[in-house]
C-alpha cells in the first residue's frame, strides 16, 4: 500500500499529463506580452504580422479540435470560414444585423450545416472523409460563386468604419485584441474539452475506435459534437478575416488551399496538442511572408516550392511536429530523472 | 438467474456461415470457456453479442433484455465488456489515461474516474505504469490494461478473446489470477482461450465450437474427455 | 434541342471520359497496390502535357509520336517520387501520408512555375489538328485521337495487369502484400512499378490532351477532383471500373453542363461523388 502512494506521489509531480508550475509561471508571463504588445510596437505592418499569426493560429486549434483530436481528418474547414464570413457579412450589410449577433449566428450556421456533413460522412473512413469533405468545401465554393445576392465572383464589401459596435476599425489595434481574444476563447474552450471526459473519448476515437465502442463511446455522436465546436470557431475565425479586410469573395474565404493551410499549422506545431497550432501558425506566416517578400511576386513560384518542400519534409520527418519533437526530448530528460528517484527510493 | 442467453444464433458473411444455429446459456458469477479449433467461429460469436455483428439469425439476450442488434456503445452500457484479440490499447495515452475512458462512462467526473483508475490498475498489477504511455509496455501488460479498461465500464458480462495467448506460464497464472479476482467481484466471463491449460481449470462451464457449430457443452472434466471435441482438435492438426 | 446536338454532346462526353478513365487508372493502381491516395496524380498529367510541349517546341516533334518517350519519363518520375519520398509514408500515420502527397502536388506546380513560367502555352500545329465528321457529327480529330489513344493504353494496362506474371505480381502485392512476399514477390518493386504506371498514364493521358488543351502549370487542379470522382465511381483498385466511370462521369460532365451551365459542370461532378461516397462507396466494381 505504501508503494503505491509513492507511486501516486511521483506520478503527481512529474505528470504524463498535467502542467507543472514552472509552465505555468511561463505562459502567464507569456501572456503578459502578448497582451501589451501593441504598446511597444506600432509599426503597422509589424502588428499585421502578428494579427494574421494570431488568426492562422485560432483557424488550426479550431481545426485540431476535429483533426487533431478527435481523428477526423477533415480538408474542407474552409467551408466554414467562408460560411461564417458569409453569413455575418450578408446579415450585417443587407440585413442590418448587427455584427455581434450575426457573427454568432454564421458560428451557429456552421455548426448546423456541419451536423448535415457529418451525419452523411462520418461513416466514411480515413481518405475517402478527407475527399468527402474538399468536395463538399468545393460544391460551396461553386455555390457562392454563382449566387448573386451573395455578390457571385464579385464578392461582397463592409463598410469602411463603425467602431466596436460594428467590429470596424481603422487602426489596426482593436483588430490585434479581436485576434487575441477570439484565440484565447478557442484556446480555452480547447483546454476545458482536454481536460473533460470529452478530451478523452476524442482521443480514444482517435486511435482505435473499435475499443472506444466497447467501452460504451458512440463513435457518431462524438464526432459530430468535435466537428461542431470545431465548425462554430472555424466560421467565427471568418468573420473576423471580413470585419478585418471589408471584403470577401470566394477566391479569399472559401479557397480549397486555406483548408489545407488550417490543417498544416497544427501538424506543423503538433497535432493533438494545445500549443502545438500556435507554433505553427507562428513558424508558418514567418515562412510565409519571408518568402514573399524575398522571391514572391514575380510569379515565379519559388515561396510555393519552399512551402511545399517544407510540407513534404514534414510528414516524412517530423509528423509530431514540433511539439511532438519537444516532448520526446523532454521525456528523455524525466525518464532519466524517474531513475535516479527509484533508485534512491529502494 | 439467466445472465447471458444466446438462441439460435447464425452469422453468414457472403457465402461464408461463421456460426450456425449456435445456442448456450451462461449464469451470473460463471467463468464459460469457448473453446474450438481456429476458424471455429469464437470471435464471430463475440462480435454477435458485443454488438460488432448484428446476427443474422437468433438472439441474444442478457439479463431478459435482447441485446442482439445494439451498436457495440450500446452493448456497453448495457453491461457487456470485451477485449480484442490484439490489445488495441489507446496508444496515444498512458495507462492510467487508457483506464480513464472507460471509467469516465459511469461519471463523468474526470477525478473521479481516476481514483477509480488507480484501483483497476492495482488488481491488475500495473499501478506503476499509471503514467507510463501505453505504447511503451509490453503486450502482456497491455493485455491486462485492456482488461482492466474493460471493467472500468462496471460491466456485469466481460468477453476476454485470448487473453493468454502468447503468455509464458507464470503470466499465465498471472491472468488466471486475474480472472478469479473478477469472477469474484461479482463479474461474469466468457472467455475464448486456445491456452487450455488457462481456461480448464477455472472454467464453470465450457463451450465447444467447430466449423461454426457447436459441438459440445459441459464441465469442463467431461470436454476434456469427450471424444467428439478430442477429434475436433487433432483433426485439425 | 435536336437529337443531333445530344449525340454530338454525348459523343464529346464519351471522349474526355475516356481520358479521365486513363488518368483514373494511374491513381486506381497506386491506391489499389498500397491504399495510398496520391494527391499529386494531376501534376504528372501536367508534367506529361509539358513533356509533349517541350518536345514539340524545341525539337519539332508531334506529340502523338512522343507519346512513348513522355511515358516513359513520366514512369521514371513516378519511380523517383516512389523512392524518395513515398517509400519513408508508407507505415506513417494517413495524416502524414495525404499531406506527402499534397506537399508533392504543391512542390510540381511551384516547379513548373518556376522553370517554365505561369503563362499559357498550347501545341499549336499537330497531326492531328482539325476535325472530321463522322454520320454528322463533327468531332475534333485530337479529341478523337485522345479518346482512341486512353482506349488502346487502357486495354494495354488491362492485357499488363491479367496476362503477364509482372501484371500478376502487382495484382497480388495489391490483395495480399505479406502472402505476396512470402512467394518471393518483392513489395518495394512492386510498389514502384505502380507509381512509374500510374504516373505514366496520367502522363500520357496529358500528352493527348496536349493537342487541344491549353499548358499551364496549374492544369492538374483541373484534373484530379475529377479522377478522384472517377476512381470512387469505379471502385479503388478496378481498372475497369475506372475505365467505365470515367465514361459515365465524362458524359454526365458535358451533359450537365449543357443543360445546367458550364459553371455548374464541376459541381454537379462532385454532387455525384458525395452521392457514390454516400450510398455506394466501393463504387461499380470495388472490394468493399
């Protein structure tokens, strides 16, 4: 019986899950930053950077909540965005709704819509979900296109201000906090489902869904209520991409390469995990934008053959990501620690 | 008390007739050996009753209520828990993560369910791999974390399928041991084993199969002697 | 709406389907070898339609009679790709595998745009350019030439697969690949073999399409949603599945496009993949 105290005793300290407080000291003071930021560095295109890190980042834990969780992986999220900034869009400019409550509903929308995906493609497996849901992104992609009160291929503008009741601004500040805050919601909503039953059953669909079932997880249901939450903050994630740009059209929010781009962040940064979207959201708009400004533009394609080879070289090397990468080395380091402890403890 | 009744069960796949009218009963509190040549139709039978199949023929019901037709979930709450040939456990997870699906399906209390955790992984003696991941522990061990994952759901009928294949004999007498302690809980099993050495001396009950068919049912001294299941394995051989 | 209108319709569907079955074959043989999607099955149509072009422009050579060179270096482009990169996704989680792929298809159009740049190019004088008129229908002569050319290369693949002992190796890499092995058949060939086939023949098919369709290093994008609804109509793994789904999507394509608007021929092709990937998901032919 003492032994197995000790053994509680161990495992609470260096935890297989679980933050320690040396962590956690580290993201506050992280978030710290974060939160004045804005204060030190005004250069607008230096907050730009940031704001599209930030949006790239809440789009992939959004994703992973259904991708990198739960299993599902789905190539099509774009579908989402495009109908949340869509809906909150068409809703505001031709509706006057205001803002605040249309961008909710565009999140509601979605979620419903991905109930209609999901009850009809769940029961596929693997690939042919993956090529399910880039046509279904596609077939909304050609819907847009050619619908007219939707602006067709034209698209649709917002107005030019409005302030916090409109979610318009001028500066890019208050766009900064918007990012912000729409990312630490997904994050935290993100934290709660890891640490709730939720996180585990979405893990266990994850890796063998036949012994999920046997231990009473409806594989159904749960994927649908993953794709949901992951669905409501993907078109969240839209409509603040059109409060920020005050256009849209199918070629910018209903593109089949922003899906792709969703789900490469978090397996950049590491599938499954919290922080791992936020490291590659930040890794790849640095990659991105570097290599816009050094080669882009002439049209020469060499940003596309440096992304892709970077996309390559990933899933063949580092299919954890970095984070994945991270936790093998630290793991290493405790595994060591744990043995000098037992062997002290006899 | 009837716990598990299985009438006239038949499983055809294509043109294949895994199990053939194939009928047992099963007591709360019994261990039930199923026991066959390979290719008999043992796992098929489980499938049925764990919900995997749905027959297509027969039923099954446990404690009165037909659970023939239910989604494997269902299954599980209903009360009946199964491992698989291959452990399957969740690799991604450690041990004590791996329990805690299961034990989350009675509360939905995470800290609950890991005080629960911890006494499942103390009766199969794998408390020191709590946070070990499940990846890392050898296929014996994993075996019995799938075990003890599977009684995290309170089930009241557990389907173990070969759970000491493979084993060298002091594992062996380690799941022997295993078993009883859950027989003893109140934990009914039925248990697939080409290990006869595991199953017979534990058994209440065993049941033959052969070619989809059953063959013979009895105490398992009488099976051991029957001349009919004695044909049935060598003809194999 | 003459009838002679919907024989000429249905007469041009029958034609760009049978292209899209020989692409759809490439990418039926690589997933039925080794349930791997390749994601970059359009970009060796592109390379193939280059190759053709290339020939023609530099050294004056019709691309129907380099058809066999561009198939050839299209299977050591398939082989390459095989062995430097899919070979190490193999055993690796899907994620990792459908992201090799896209990685790939986005390293071939970044290459081509680089090397050859973005603008549109066409092979302007061919053998085959015009058209003919066959009992009143007037067909383009490359558009018929390419139909006729997937039909040969199809049977050729078919007569390949059932009645050489190569063919037969890879038919039983693709059923069992450890029973395979155990008879001496080696998986790694196998599997190379398949992606230098399956590359050829999407590059082939690219080289009949050169003849009438435009160059450009995006081509593919055109293609592979298509071959996907293709390969899934016609089960993962038939080859004449894929030869006659490609028939059928071929010509719902035209036809739907006729009738609704050729902005909507796409959608209603992917409407008809969900439709297949709901309520028949081997397809026409497939193993389950």
């Amino acid at each position: 019986m003492n032994q197995l105290k000790e053994i509680q005793a161990v495992s609470a300290a260096y935890g297989y899950t679980g933050y320690k407080w040396s962590t956690r000291l580290a993201l506050i003071l992280l978030l710290g930053v974060v939160i004045f930021f804005p204060f030190f560095e005004k250069s607008p295109s230096h907050q730009n950077f940031i704001i599209l890190v930030l949006m790239a980042a809440q789009l992939g834990v959004a994703w992973n909540i259904i991708g990198g969780y739960a299993g599902q992986i789905s190539l099509g999220q774009v579908a989402f965005y495009g109908l949340g900034a869509y809906t909150s869009t068409l809703l505001f400019t031709k509706f006057g709704v205001n803002p605040w409550l249309a961008i909710l509903i565009g999140g509601l929308l979605a979620a419903c819509i991905s109930l209609a995906i999901g009850w009809s493609c769940f029961r596929l497996k693997g690939h042919y979900f993956a090529m399910a849901t880039i046509a279904v992104a596609e077939i909304i992609q050609i819907v847009f296109t050619n619908w007219e009160f939707a602006g067709a291929a034209v698209g649709l503008n917002l107005p030019m201000e409005g302030g916090w009741k409109f979610l318009i601004f001028t500066e890019k500040e208050p766009y900064y906090y918007l990012a912000l805050g729409l990312l630490l919601l997904t994050l935290a909503v993100n934290y709660l489902i890891e640490k709730s039953y939720l996180g585990f059953y979405f893990r266990a669909i994850k890796d063998e869904p036949d012994a999920a079932q046997s231990l009473g997880v409806n594989l159904r249901l749960y994927k649908q209520i993953a794709f949901a939450i992951s669905s409501f903050f993907t078109a969240l994630g839209g409509s603040l991409y059109a409060h920020k740009e005050l256009y849209i059209d199918p070629s910018s929010v209903l593109h089949t390469g922003l899906s792709i781009k969703m789900a490469l962040v978090s397996i950049l940064g590491g599938v499954g995990t919290l922080s791992g979207p936020v490291i590659g959201a930040a890794v790849l708009t640095l990659i991105e934008e570097s290599t816009r400004m050094l080669f882009g533009g002439s049209g020469k394609g060499t940003d596309l053959i440096i992304y892709a080879a970077l996309i390559v070289a990933i899933a063949v090397y580092y299919p954890s990501g970095v984070v994945g990468w991270v936790r093998s080395y630290l793991s290493r380091r405790t595994a060591m620690r744990q043995m000098r402890l037992e062997g002290r403890g006899a | 008390m009837t716990l598990l009744h299985v009438e006239k069960v038949s499983k055809h796949f294509g043109g294949i007739c895994a199990n053939e009218d194939i009928s047992f009963d099963m007591d709360a509190g019994q261990i039930v050996g199923l026991i066959g040549p390979n290719g008999a139709g043992k796992t098929t039978m489980f499938n049925c009753i764990a919900g995997y199949s749905r027959p297509t023929s027969g039923k099954i019901s446990l404690n009165g209520i037909e659970v023939s037709g239910l989604r494997p979930d269902q299954c599980a709450r209903v009360g009946i828990g199964r491992t698989f040939q291959v452990a399957r456990t969740f690799h991604s997870m450690s041990a004590m993560e791996n329990v805690m699906v299961g034990a989350v399906l009675g509360s939905r209390n995470v800290s609950a369910a890991r005080e629960f955790g911890w006494q499942l992984l103390e009766l199969v003696s794998l408390a020191k791999f709590a946070d070990k991941p499940a990846a890392s522990m050898t296929i014996s061990e994993q075996r019995r974390l799938a075990v003890a994952r599977s009684l995290a759901i309170k089930p009241r009928l557990l389907l173990m399928d070969e759970v000491m294949a493979g084993l060298n004999p002091s594992e062996v007498k380690e799941m022997v041991d295993t078993v009883k302690k859950i027989r003893n809980q109140g934990i009914s099993c039925l248990i697939v084993e080409h290990v006869l050495e595991g199953i017979m001396p534990i058994a209440d009950k065993i049941v033959v199969l052969d070619y989809g068919k059953k063959i013979a049912e009895g105490p398992p001294h009488i099976i051991s002697n029957d001349p009919v299941v004695i044909s049935a394995y060598l003809g194999d051989e | 709406m003459t009838s002679e209108i919907i024989i000429q319709t249905l007469a041009s569907g029958l034609l760009i389907g049978l292209i899209y079955a020989l692409i759809a074959i490439g990418l039926t043989l690589i997933f039925g070898v080794m349930d791997i999607v390749n994601f970059s099955h359009g970009e060796f149509l592109m390379l193939g339609m280059y190759s053709s072009f290339w020939l023609y422009a530099i050294y004056h050579l019709d691309p129907l009679y380099t058809l066999p060179l561009t198939a050839v270096l299209l299977f050591g482009v398939g082989a390459v790709v095989y062995r430097v990169v899919i070979k190490k996704v193999i055993d690796a989680p899907m994620l990792a595998q459908i992201f090799a792929t896209f990685g790939l298809m986005i390293l071939f159009r970044g290459l081509a745009q680089f090397l050859w740049k973005p603008d549109f190019r066409t092979v302007g004088n061919s053998v085959v350019s015009g058209s003919v008129s066959l009992s009143g229908i007037q067909i383009g002569l490359p558009q018929l030439t390419a139909g006729v050319g997937a039909i040969l290369v199809t049977l050729g693949i078919y007569l390949f697969l059932t009645k050489t002992r190569t063919g037969a190796a890879l038919e039983a890499t693709a059923a069992d690949k450890e029973a395979a092995r155990l008879m001496g058949i080696d998986s790694q060939r196998m599997f190379t073999l398949a992606w230098g086939v399956g590359a050829a023949c999407a590059g082939v098919a690219g080289g009949l399409l050169s003849t009438f369709f435009p160059i450009f290093p995006e081509i593919g994008a055109n293609f592979i949603l298509t071959a996907f609804v293709v390969v899934n109509l016609g089960g993962f793994g038939s080859v004449i599945g894929a030869l006659l789904a490609g028939i059928l999507v071929g010509v719902i394509e035209v036809m739907g496009g006729f009738f609704f608007g050729p902005q909507y021929k796409m959608g209603i092709v992917l409407c008809l993949f969900l439709a297949v990937l709901m309520f028949r998901p081997q397809g026409l032919m497939g193993k389950a």
